[in-house]
C-alpha cells in the first residue's frame, strides 16, 4: 500500500506560508517502517481539488489531505471531498457534540456564557459538515474533528493539530501495516 499526501492552500503556493507537513509526514511514517510514495500541492481552486481528491479516493493509497477543512470562505476541502466521493454533506452527529463540547469550554473560559444560537456558533458548526458516511479522526488540540472516507484522511492545515491526526490515522487505522 502507498502513502500520498495532499496539501492544500493558497497561502502554500504563494509563499506566505512554508510547508511544514511533507517533512513531517515523511518522520511520521518512516517511524512506522513506511515512506511517501507521492505528494500534492494546490492551491484553493475548487475543481482542482475536486478532481485531486477523486483521484486519491480511487487510487487504493492511503491518502492525507492537509488543510481547507475550516470554515473560512478559501476552505473548499469538505466540499470537494463530497463531490469527489459522490455523497451529500451533512452535519456528523459526533463533530458536531464535540464542536458544541468545545464551544462550551471557551465560553466558560472567557466566563460568558453559552448560546448556541448565537450566528458565530451556528457557523462554527459548519467544521463538522462532512461528506455522508464520513467518519471522524480526533483532534486533540481543540476536539474540532477531520474525518476520512475510505483510505483518504482529511486534516486541518495548521500542524498542531495535523500531525497529532495524522499519528493517530496511522496507529490506530493502520496498525497492520508497521
């Protein structure tokens, strides 16, 4: 089985940020007697990614996508991903208790309280809207959850919270294959 890794973003492609997951990723499955077969850069173009992601979910690697899963107008990544798979989007029942867990936290932290209902919260649940079917991988810098389908694993772009994500899909999911 190959591993391929996909990064997603503008801010890559033009240089305001580096690219910190290639290397890291390559640590990550080197430890686990693995190597990179393959690796993407795009931009947030969404046939691009569309047309990237219906590749990978054919492909029979195991595949991660970092970045553009937030809820930022530039992140496409969940909607492509449903396109590509072929499925609706819908809000995942455990993202969203772990969004609304989270949520919770913060408000006792600034010690205000909770509203649900307020338009923000209502938007932030936007981040547990997956493709149908879709199941979660844990985020456990803020518990707002990435999700893979199939063999391709989606994780937000900041690295703080991919790579422990990206551990987890492969002791967890791929344990065999150490």
């Amino acid at each position: 089985m190959n591993f391929g890794l996909i990064i997603i973003g503008d801010e890559i492609l033009s240089g305001r940020r580096q690219d910190k997951h290639m290397p890291r990723v390559i640590e990550l499955l080197a430890a686990r007697g693995h190597s990179l077969a393959w690796a993407r850069y795009l931009g947030d173009e969404r046939q691009q990614i569309t047309a990237a992601l219906r590749e990978a979910l054919v492909s029979g690697d195991v595949v991660f996508s970092c970045g553009g899963i937030g809820a930022t107008p530039d992140d496409h990544t969940r909607q492509c991903a449903a396109a590509a798979s072929g499925r609706p989007l819908a809000l995942h029942p455990q993202a969203k208790a772990l969004i609304e867990e989270r949520m919770r936290e913060v408000a006792a932290e600034q010690g205000v309280d909770f509203e649900p209902d307020r338009a923000d919260n209502i938007h932030r649940l936007n981040m547990g809207v997956f493709p149908q079917g879709a199941e979660i991988i844990p985020n456990p810098y803020n518990k707002i959850a990435g999700f893979f389908v199939g063999d391709v694993h989606f994780v937000p772009g900041f690295p703080v919270m991919a790579w422990p994500m990206v551990e987890w899909v492969l002791d967890q999911r791929y344990p065999q294959l150490h």
